[in-house]
C-alpha cells in the first residue's frame, strides 16, 4: 500500500502520509506525495490540496535511516519544490511534532494549519546537519531572521501558539483533529480566494549583518567544537544576502558538507544509540514490568536527596529515610533550595515546586518503607554499612518490592547475598548531581530477575534518565574506563607534562574539563580514599602514581578548599600554581623520573587508548552487552564531545588497526602491566571489523 493516499472530500484533495512510527519522509513517501500531487493538479475537481498524516505525528524528517545510502528519485527538495510551484493552494495540517524535512514540507506548502498541541521544528543541528530542503532559506523568509536562527541552530522545536505568533503557522486549530481542521481550513482558502503565497519568491531578508556575527559569539561557549551550528548561521546569512535560488545552492554545499563529516555520523550514532540502550539484547521486549507507584530512599544527603527528586519530578512519591533528624532536616532544604533555584530561573512554577515538595516525605524509620514499590539505597560507600541495610530492608519491604543500591564501586551481589531476595535486588548507580545528570547504570546482579532488569530499565525513562544496563565489576562501565584515563593523565605529570597541559589537550578534544580540573571539582579526596582503601591489595610491582596524595596531605582539596591541581581565586576558574609546578618536578626527580617535554598526541593517545583498552575489555567480559552502551555511558556520565560518537564510535572512525598500533608502541615502552590489548581489539583488527559490528 502506498505510503501516502489521496482521499476526496468535495472539492479538497486530501493526501494522507501513513508511514509508521513518525512519518519519516522515505523514498515511499516521497514517491507517494509526488504521485498525489500529480493526480490532484490534473483533477479539475479538486480546488485545493491538504497534506495530513496519520499516527501520532505529522512527518517528522527525512528517514536517517537512508542517510549514507544512495539517494533515490523523487528527491525531498524535488518534492518540495513541485508542491510550492502547485497551481492550487496547498495546506499542511500539522500535529504531533513537524520535524526537519516535514517542517520544511509545510513550508513549501502555502498554508500551514496545526492543532494546538502541535510543535514545529527544525532539529537537524542536532543530526550534525542543517535543513537541507529550503528550511534554511523559507523560514527566515516567513519568520525573520532572528527566530529562524535561533530555532535552525538550537534545535528546540516551538509550540504551535508560539509558532503562530512567529508567522509560521497561519492558524491554530480548536480542536486536535488536523484533517478535519485542514480541510475546515481548505475551504475557507477556497471560499475566500486566498492568493497563493510561495516563500521562495520573496526577496533575501533585510536584516543587519552584524546579527550574524552576534549570534555566532552568542553560541560560541555552548557549540564549541561543533561543525553543524556555524554552517546553520552561514545558510542562514545566505537567505539574507542572496536571491532564493543562489541562497538554496549555498544550502546545498553547507549541508553536503556536513552530511560527508565525521561530525554527523557520530551524531547520528548517538540519536539512534541513546534509543538503543533501553533494548536490552536478549531480554524479551514483553518482559513483564512491575507497578511503580512509590519509592523509598534510604540516606537523604547530595545523592539521596537528587535522588528523591528524580522520583517528585516523575510525580512518584518518595519517602526518604535518614537516621538523625538534622541530617533529614538538611536533606530536605537541600532538595527544596535545589527546586527554588529552579524557580528563580523561571524552569519550574511555584507551585510545581510546591507539590513536588508535598510528594516528598521524610522519615526516620525505615520501618516505613513497607509498602513502596522500590527502595534505593544511597548511604555510605562502605560494604558492611550497605549489607547492613539491605538486611534490615529484606525484612522490612513487602514482597516483590526492587531493592536498589546506588553504589558507585561495591558489588552488587555481595549486597544481594544480604538479603533472601537477590532475585530483587539491582543496582541504580546515579551520578551527582543525581537530578541533573541524565546516565543511569543499571547494575544487574548474577540472580536480579528478569522482570526486575526490565522494570528498572523502563523507570530509568521515566525518572527522565538514559538507562544503560551494566554488569557488576570494579566501576562498572563508567568509572572502570576512567581509572585507565586518570592513571594515565598522572604518569603523563611526572614524566614531564603538566596538569594544564593534559587537561588543554583533552578539552580541546571536546571534553567539558580535563582530568584535573575535574578531580579538583569533585574533590581530590574522593580519589585519595579510593587509594588509601585499595593500598592494602594493590600489587607493589604495579607503577603507582603519588603525586596527587602529596597535594591532599597539603589540605588542597580542590575548588571546596580553594585550591587544588590549580588554585581558585573566584571559586571555580583553575589557575596553574607555581607550588604545585615544584611540588611535581620535585616529586619526578624524588621517583628518579627524568622529565621530558611530551607531546599533545602522545597525551590525547594515552589518555584516549588507555580508556578504549578497557572499553574493549569490558565487552569481552559482558559487562557492556554493546559498544553503544558504552559510548552513551560516556557522553551522558562524562561529556564525551557527542560530535565524536563516544568512545567507541570515535575508536572505529580513527580506525582500530591505529587504536592497537598505538597500544603496542606503548606496550613497548611501558611495558604489558597496563598496555597489553584487549584479545577483542585485535581479533576485530584481523577481521577488519570495528566494534560497531558486535
Ligand atoms: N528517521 C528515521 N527514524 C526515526 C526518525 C527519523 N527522522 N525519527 C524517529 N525515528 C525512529 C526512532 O529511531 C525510533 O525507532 C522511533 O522512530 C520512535 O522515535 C532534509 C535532512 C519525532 C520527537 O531529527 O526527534 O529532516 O527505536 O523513540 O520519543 O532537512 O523521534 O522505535 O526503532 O524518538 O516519541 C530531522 C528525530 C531529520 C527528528 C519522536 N528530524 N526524531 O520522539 O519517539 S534530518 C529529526 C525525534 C532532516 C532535512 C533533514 C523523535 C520524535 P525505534 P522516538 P519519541
């Protein structure tokens, strides 16, 4: 069946696109929409034309799926370029989200009508492109400048009130039946008359050219690193300064441009993989759920307390439980300051705050966690303390409920064995802070039952997280893979570079921060403890890095105390410290470490390979089921640039023969202690295969 019909009501030709799950503009739709357009344009009966679809949405963009393979005729910007040239009106009936091409669609059309809930759109930055069928030059020319620029380069779709008040739509509808109010709308155009309007015959948009430049400083903090948010300025300028058909060839260059660059197939990666990663292989998709309707949090500090505000801002109540009322009563002010500083920016009402608030209970008895559905354990990172706990919830929590553990190191199953339900037990590693950050890892333990795996997977999405499913080992997926990086970043210091350097080297990579920079915003005690803790079991012939200890045993804690790696006059703008140049020439001399000048290539391969090693081994051992779980744990725990892929992704595209021929020139020098391959790496080098074929 065609994916687009044309249905006769009176003298309106209805084409009505029906290609699930959101209309996508495929070579059927394409072929279909051209098809229709002739048949109506030849009926005499037909006064005008309205473009409907079915579903849950109007055409939300040119299929990515097809992206990289050769296009097919009729081409999306012959398409749109025969529905504007139309000797009889076209309208386009908007509902659900009009996205990339099928805004673009509606703008070739020469009436736009949508329903109230509706959004219009042009997301393509985010694909790592730009509106590659007119968008670029039609909407400046009906909306202006200023709102096309803001909408083609952020990304963010309007609400149909908005868009209506912009020019984009001509007419909001009363009701959200599109094909009725389109053809409601079709006739009146008729009865009335309307002249035919088509964006591409007016002139470029008069506008101050310095606008652009503006703009271009405006996001320039924000898209640092990108490709695709500057080349929408430049197509936009384009339709500012060119007559239409050169501003659309100018289109054309920039988008092929971008559709050819690394940048938008790591982009598109991560859209199809930040959705992959709630399909967890080999758990059926009708895995039984259980009803989450309450919760429970155990320990009401900075993670607690986020915690319980991922559950408020998803309307599920949450009882949170602490031992001394001072540390509740601290919890709770935190989480409500957390909430009044929303307000203060205008993101959440007041009164949303306030009956966030009142679905928050706290308690000091966990006595009181018997009915809810799921608990979530977030006290102190130490085994005997959250055994403990989870054997007082054993015997608390009614039957079936998921008992969860936030820990961030331990092992999930030796929690598990606390209890006579490891059947029920995960973990649910958030990361701080837990209401911002948007990685959940969902650490399933040996016994944890199926139908819990899928329950927590699909809670994740509905606490506004993404959820990737992990297994139990020593970081799990995340902070397994920043060891490598972390280690590696303080051999670069005491061999001769310095902590400026490193972190410039991976900031400019795309990172938000380098390594120290981030050690200093967390606390360089956090890792201190890690150490210390560990010092017993460590192996004495592994090299060991100990510069960073000596800066805590000076009390520099970082950003909290002031001062760090770096010094922090302001509070968070790490400046280099002098002390801290001597504390580490000293400390290579005091280790026999004759220092060297190190290349920024050597630093970002150290860094980079040490984590991609892990990653690699992570996979051989099932701890990730896919590489992509990989690369979203990294882009959505540790901002990884999400115009490189993740780490994984960014491995395939430099080429895993270099990825290995670099580990082995390090295994070389440094030995095989932290250098030697992933068994996994070089099997797909002798397959010439990358990760992204598992
Ligand atoms: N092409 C192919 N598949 C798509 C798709 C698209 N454009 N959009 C969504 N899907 C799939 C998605 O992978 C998932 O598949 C299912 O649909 C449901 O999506 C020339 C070149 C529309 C707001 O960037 O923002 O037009 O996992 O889970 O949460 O200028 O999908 O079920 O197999 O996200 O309700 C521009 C991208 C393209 C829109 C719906 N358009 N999509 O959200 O469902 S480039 C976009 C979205 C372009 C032109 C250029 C969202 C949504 P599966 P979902 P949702």
């Amino acid at each position: 069946m065609s994916a687009v019909t044309l249905k006769r009501e009176g003298e309106i030709g209805l084409f009505l696109v029906n290609n699930p799950p959101v209309n996508a503009l495929s070579h059927g739709v394409r072929e279909g929409l051209q098809d229709c357009l002739t048949e109506a344009l030849e009926d005499d009966a037909i006064k005008a034309i309205v473009i409907a679809c079915e579903g849950r949405t109007f055409i939300a963009g040119a299929d990515i799926r097809e992206f990289g393979q050769p296009p097919k005729e009729p081409h999306l910007t012959d398409v749109i370029e025969s529905i504007e040239a139309a000797t009889k009106p076209v309208i386009a009936a908007i509902h659900g989200t009009a996205l990339g091409g099928g805004l673009e669609v509606a703008l070739a059309c020469h009436f736009r009508l949508a329903v109230p809930s509706a959004k219009v759109g042009l997301p393509e930055v985010k694909l790592g492109l730009l509106p590659g069928a007119g968008g670029t030059q039609r909407l400046p020319r009906l909306a202006g400048v200023e709102t096309a620029l803001q909408m083609i380069v952020s990304g963010e779709p309007l609400p149909a009130p908005k868009a209506h008040e912009a020019g984009i739509v001509d007419e909001v509808a009363e009701a959200e039946d599109p094909v009725a109010a389109g053809i409601e709308f079709a006739r009146k155009v008729v009865s009335e008359n309307r002249e035919i309007r088509r964006l591409s015959g007016l002139p470029p948009v008069v506008t101050d050219p310095a606008v652009f430049d503006q703009f271009e400083k405006a996001i320039a903090h924000r898209a640092r690193g990108f490709l695709a948010p500057f080349h929408c300025i430049k197509a936009v300028r384009a339709a500012a300064e060119l007559p239409f058909s050169e501003g659309i060839e100018r289109e054309r260059e920039l988008f092929v441009e971008l559709l050819l660059s690394p940048q938008a197939a790591a982009q598109q990666h991560v859209f199809f993989a930040e959705r992959q990663v709630a399909r967890v292989p080999g758990l059926p998709k009708d895995t039984p759920t259980r009803e989450i309707n309450t919760a429970g949090i155990i320990g009401a500090g900075t993670m607690g307390g986020g915690i319980a505000m991922c559950f408020a801002n998803a309307g599920i109540p949450v009882t949170i439980v602490e031992a001394k009322q001072d540390a509740l009563d601290r919890g709770i002010e935190t989480i409500r300051s957390n909430y009044a500083r929303t307000v203060d920016k205008g993101r959440l009402s007041r009164e949303q705050m306030e009956q966030r608030m009142g679905l928050i209970t706290p308690s000091l008895k966990m006595e009181d966690l018997s009915s809810v559905d799921i608990v979530i354990e977030a006290v102190f990172e130490a085994m005997d303390i959250k055994k403990d706990v989870f054997g007082r919830l054993d015997e608390i929590c009614k039957e079936g409920a998921i008992l969860a553990t936030n820990t961030s190191t331990l092992d999930v199953n030796e929690i598990a064995s606390a209890t006579k339900r490891p059947q029920d037990v995960m973990g649910m590693h958030f990361f701080s802070p837990a209401n911002v950050m948007k990685l959940l890892e969902n650490v399933r333990g040996d016994r944890t039952a199926d139908d819990v795996v899928a329950t927590v997977m699909a809670l994740s999405k509905k606490i506004g997280k993404v959820g990737v499913l992990v297994g139990v080992c020593d970081g799990f997926v995340g902070n397994r893979m920043l060891a490598p990086r972390g280690r590696e970043a303080a051999f670069l210091v005491e061999e001769g570079a310095l902590p400026q350097q490193v972190d410039k080297v991976l900031y400019d990579f795309g990172f938000p921060m380098g390594p120290f920079a981030m050690a200093d915003l967390a606390g360089l005690d956090v890792g201190y403890r890690i150490r210390k803790a560990r010092e017993a079991t460590r192996d004495p012939n592994l090299r060991d890095s100990t510069w960073l200890d000596k800066i805590v045993e000076m009390d520099r804690l970082g950003q909290k105390t002031g001062a760090g790696v770096y010094r922090y006059e302001d509070g968070r703008t790490p400046i280099p410290d002098p002390e801290i140049e001597q504390l580490i020439v000293a400390h290579s001399k005091e280790i026999g470490m004759e220092r060297r000048d190190i290349s920024d290539e050597e630093i970002l391969e150290r860094c980079l390979y040490a984590m991609i090693n892990e990653g690699a081994k992570i996979l051989e051992e099932g701890i990730a089921a896919r590489s992509l779980d990989i690369d979203i744990v990294w882009i959505y725990g540790y901002g990884f640039p999400v115009y490189r892929g993740g780490p994984m992704f960014y491995a395939d595209q430099v080429g895993l023969d270099k990825v290995l021929a670099g580990i082995e020139k390090y295994r070389r020098r440094f030995g095989d202690d932290f250098w030697t391959p992933s068994p996994l790496l070089e099997r797909l080098v002798k397959e010439g295969k990358g990760f992204g074929s598992l």
